[in-house]
C-alpha cells in the first residue's frame, strides 16, 4: 500500500493529528536538546568563577563544585 492510499484509508482529522504528533515530537525533542545544552554551558560558566563571583551570587566552592559535576541531563 502506497502513501497515497493509506491516506486516503484514513479520515483527514487522522492524518493531520499523526503529522501534528511527529511534529511535536520533533520539537519536543530540539528543545530538550537545547535544555541540557544550556545546562552543560550553565555548569562550566559555575565551574570556572572565582571565590568572590560564587559569594556575589550566594553559594560555596563546594556547592558550585558539586553542580558543576553533574552530567548535563540531571536537573
């Protein structure tokens, strides 16, 4: 069966929703990436300031260390 003829096997509220849901997948999926992205970029910038940067914003060496060492995808 072609393309073509399985569209036309389904009603077109069908075939609108299953490209609606790659779609949102596939957005759904480039802003992930762009959250840990952001995150990994986040976590070398606190890994890299210096003593009076970290009091400035509020939280130890040991704090920013241990954020600075989680992978990319932990929140």
């Amino acid at each position: 069966m072609t393309m073509r003829a399985e569209c036309l096997d389904r009603p077109p509220a069908a075939t609108l929703a299953r490209g609606r849901g790659f779609r949102a997948f596939v957005a759904a999926a480039f802003t992930r990436l762009a959250e840990w992205r952001e995150r990994a970029e986040q976590r070398a910038h606190l890994a890299g300031m210096d003593e009076r940067l970290l009091k400035d914003i509020g939280i130890s060496a040991v704090e920013a260390a241990r954020e600075a060492d989680k992978p990319f995808w932990k929140p």
